[in-house]
C-alpha cells in the first residue's frame, strides 16, 4: 500500500500538464419531486487528474455522476464534455460521448443474464466490431485480469459476491478504453487488498492512459491516495475542494469531522 | 362526496398522463427501430423466447378450445337439425372467432408478463441505465426487438392454435360420428377461399403489438424494487388483455368493412 501511496505523491508532482477541463459542471441544480438535491454546485476535473468526490449519504452524490453521463437532465446548469454542453443533446449525440466514458454503477448493475465474461465483452461486441473476435476474448481476459476476476469468467453475476460485481463492474467499464471515468464507490464492499489493488489500477490507467477521473468514495483513506482533487459535498453544494492537506487544515466543522471520524 | 370527486380527476388525469408517456414511448421506440445498427441477434433470440415459451400454451389451450367447440356445435346444431354444417361451424368459430383471441390472451399472459417483470427488474437494478451509459440505446436493444418478436410470432402461433383446435375438434366429432379428415376439411372450407381467414389470422400481429408495447412500456417506466417488479408483471398483463379486447372490437369492424 505504501507502493500505491508513493507513486500517488510522485505523480501529483509531475501531473500538471493543465489544459482545457475534461469535465466541467457549472451550477447545477437538481431536484425530485421537491427534493432539492444539487444546488448550484460546480465542478472540473482535467485529463490525467482524479477528483474524489466525498460526502454524507443521500448528498447526491451519485446523482451528480448520472448527470454527468446524461442518465439524468439537470434542471439547469451546464455539463460539458471536452467543453461540448450535453444538457438537451440528442441521445444518439450523447451517445457518441458516452463511448469516451466508462461508468461504475454503485451496485455494479451487471446484466445478470449474462455471464461475467460476457458481461465485459457487451460494450466491445455492440461498439468494436472492428477488432476480431478472438482480439475481444482477449481484451475480455486482460481486463478481467486487472480487476482480479480471471478466474471467473464464466460465472454468473448472481453466483459472486457484491465486491467481485464490482470489479466486474469496473472492467466491463474499463472495456472501450474511455477518457474519462466516473466510479461511483469502486471500493464500498471490498476487503482492503482488493481495495489496494483497485487503487493502484485506478493510478496506473491515470498514470498510462491519462484519464480524466471522478471517483465518489466514502474511503477517505484510497481517497488520499488516488486523487489529485477532493470535493466534499454538503446539502446540493461543494463545502470545500482542495488537495488532502487542504482538507486538514480547514476550520470548517463538517471536513473536520469527516477527517477525524474517517 | 368532494373526495370521490378528487380521486376522480385523479383518476382521469392519471389515465391521459399514461396514455401520453405511451404515445412518446412508442415515438421512442419507433424511431430507435427503423434507424440502424438493428439488433439482429437480440431479435432473433427474442424470436425464439417468445415462440418457445407460448408454444406449448397455445398447443393446450388450442385443443381444448376445438374440443370444447365441437361439443358445443355438435349439440346446437342437431337441435336445428342443422348437423351437415358441423365442419364449417367449427371451422369458422376455431379461425374467424376463437384462435386469435384466445391466442393473444395466452401469449398476454405468458410473454406479457415475461418481458414486464423482466425489464422491470433490469430498470430497477439500473441494468437499463448501463446499456444507456454504455452508449447503447435501449429502445433499440430491448423494447424494438421484443415488440417485434410478438408481432411476427403472434399469427404463427395463431396458425399453431387453429391447427390444434381443429385436430380435436374433429377427432372429438369422429369419435361419435365417424368422418374422415379430408372429408372433414373439405366441407369446413367449402365455399370459403383461404384468403378469406387471412384478415383474421394476421390481425394477431395486432395484438403482438399491444402486448409487446405494453409490457415493454410498463417494464421500462418501473420505479421501487421488487414490490415495483410484481406490479409491473401484473399490470402489463391485466392492461395488454384488456387493450387487445378493447382493439379487438374495432379489428373485427375494420375486417368486416375492408374484407366483406
Ligand atoms: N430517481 C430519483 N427519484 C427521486 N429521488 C431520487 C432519485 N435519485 C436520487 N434521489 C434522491 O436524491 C438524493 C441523493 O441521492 P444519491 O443516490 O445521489 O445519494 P448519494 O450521495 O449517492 O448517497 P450514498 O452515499 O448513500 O450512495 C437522495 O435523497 C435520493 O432519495
Ligand atoms: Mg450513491
């Protein structure tokens, strides 16, 4: 684990190529049915940069990453992708950019009529039909591989525990190679040597590939060591953003409290 | 008194409201099937479920029905002394009247029920919301191909039940009343070209539609687990028997107008 948290510290230094955001929210608002759950709140995460996004249940959390993915519309406010608004695109346009992004749902949402190997190939066989098919049982294998799950392939996902659904879940995002990762608690439900060995994935595609990352976690501890960025949300808005040591220098009770208690 | 009167606009507005969502579910569909990639596979997978697991349905229900009937004609018609018209009244009854209702009421039950509780549980697991985020259009993968997997299957398998019903239709009659099969045949059909069931037999491609439509609708538009799941089940097969009833009075008007 010190492993992980060394090239974690390595690489914020040598990251800051900066550019145009990946993703930017601006001021978005959400609510349901009177439930104001976002408000107002913005945020960007650059290529090569993680962002973890912390906060109480029911903050909204995952809502914010559904907008992002357009699985939600924002009541109002901008998401831009590579600057490009999504808010009120047509699906297939969204569609076009959903293919540069791979989603972890926060309970895995496997397709539970399709074995675990069939479950990566799904992206590949409807979107890369361009390579053969013995290159996309390859990929499958390689992908599964990095999560730990090689020895499962043909299980279904109702026979592996919630942990293993979520690498599973993480390969099958992983599988069309996006610029831009959205993983909504990659760790929740792991033991902490899959959680380590997640994290270091996680660092190594931001290290080799570049991706642009937003993780939403309780773990404050993977946190600190697989973002360049933390945001804390409270009540629809960003309480503070900053570095970990932004974090713990802060008066603000509410960080205070969730460094301490973490 | 005020409250009935509430929970009746409730009411009302409840039923526009469904109706609207259907109207843009099935535009969402529609447009989402005719424009490509068309998901071949999936089809042809849903083909297969859908005929397979009605297949044996209509097989029973089809040749109780052509027994029933026969017994039933049998008994009218000798009180009118009207016996020689035993083959044509159970023809006519089997694929005019009985084959294609009771048909769309099996698959109702059986497919309709199928697909709502299945994509209702791929709604609230958020299988759906994966096919989307992996830049896949579900309309397209899941509610075009099960929808047309029933319109295509519901007049063979109407076939399928007209068939059975009038293999123990006659068989119950010869029992009492030996009677070849070919003789049967041919005095059922005398008189009345083959094209003149047709109307009847393929306006199950309507029911198809219905059932498909509806269940697919009410799987997709799912909302609070498995208590959710349940009542989509219920309510896609309670509405798609209720809808294809309703539709089946203006059909059988339409065929008499356009085919008298
Ligand atoms: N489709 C929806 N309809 C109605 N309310 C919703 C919907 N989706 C989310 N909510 C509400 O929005 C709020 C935020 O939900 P969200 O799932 O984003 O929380 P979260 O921060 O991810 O929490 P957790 O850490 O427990 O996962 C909750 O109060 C939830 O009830
Ligand atoms: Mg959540």
């Amino acid at each position: 684990m010190a492993t992980a948290y060394d090239i974690a510290m390595k690489h914020g230094d040598t990251e800051k190529d900066g550019g145009a955001p990946v993703v930017a929210v601006e001021n978005l608002h959400k609510s349901f049915e009177g439930l104001k759950v976002l408000n107002g709140i913005s945020l960007s995460v650059s290529r090569g940069e993680t962002l973890a996004v912390l906060g109480r249940s029911g903050t909204g959390k995952s809502v914010l990453l559904r907008l992002i993915i357009g699985l939600e519309k924002p009541d109002s406010g901008s998401i831009r992708i590579h600057g490009r608004n999504i808010v009120g695109l047509a699906l297939d346009r969204v569609g076009e950019i959903r293919k540069k992004m791979g989603f972890l749902f926060q309970h895995a949402a496997l397709y539970d009529s399709l074995t675990v190997a069939e479950n990566v190939a799904f992206p590949l066989e409807h979107h890369r039909r361009d390579i053969s098919r013995s290159e996309r049982g390859d990929r499958v294998k390689r992908l599964l591989a990095e999560v730990g799950m090689e020895g499962d392939f043909g299980k279904m996902p109702s026979d592996i525990s919630g942990g293993m659904q979520k690498r599973v879940g993480l390969a099958r995002a992983l599988a069309l190679e996006p610029e831009i990762l959205l993983l909504d608690e990659p760790t929740a439900g792991l033991d902490p040597i899959s959680s380590a060995e997640i994290d270091d994935l996680i660092l190594k595609l931001q290290r080799e590939r570049q991706m642009a990352s937003i993780v939403v976690t309780h773990d404050l501890h993977s946190a600190r060591i697989i973002a360049n960025r933390l945001a804390l949300l409270d009540q629809g808005n960003v309480v503070i953003e900053g570095a970990f040591e932004d974090l713990q220098q802060s008066d603000i009770v509410l960080v205070k409290e969730f460094l301490k208690l973490s | 008194m005020t409250t009935a009167a509430s929970s009746a606009t409730g009411l009302v507005n409840g039923f526009f409201e469904w109706f609207g969502n259907l109207g843009i579910f099935s535009w969402q569909v529609f447009r989402a099937a005719v424009t490509p990639p068309f998901e071949w596979r999936e089809l042809i997978r849903q083909l297969d479920e859908v005929g397979s697991k009605s297949f044996p349905l209509v097989v029973m229900a089809g040749s109780a029905i052509g027994v029933i009937i026969s017994l039933e004609a049998r008994y009218s018609l000798s009180r009118f002394g009207a016996k020689s018209m035993f083959p044509a009244t159970l023809v006519y009854s089997v694929i005019q009247v009985m084959g294609p209702i009771i048909t769309g009421l099996v698959v109702s039950g059986r497919v309709g029920a199928g697909i709502g509780a299945e994509l209702a549980s791929m709604k609230v697991t958020e299988q759906i919301d994966a096919i989307e985020a992996s830049a896949i259009n579900p309309y397209r993968l899941l509610a075009a191909t099960r929808i047309l997997a029933c319109i295509l299957m519901l007049p063979l398998l109407t076939l399928a039940t007209d068939a059975c019903a009038l293999l123990t239709g006659w068989f119950a009659q010869t029992l009492v009343e030996p009677l070849s099969f070919h003789q049967f045949i041919q005095d059922g059909f005398k008189g009345s070209t083959f094209s003149a069931f047709m109307p009847q037999t393929f306006k199950t491609a309507v029911y198809g539609l219905i059932i498909g439509l509806i269940a697919c609708f009410q799987g997709m538009r799912t909302r609070g687990g498995a208590e959710g799941v349940g009542r989509a089940a219920t309510n896609s097969v309670v509405l798609a028997s209720l809808f294809l009833i309703l539709a089946d009075v203006v059909l059988v008007k339409f065929i008499l107008v356009v085919f008298p």
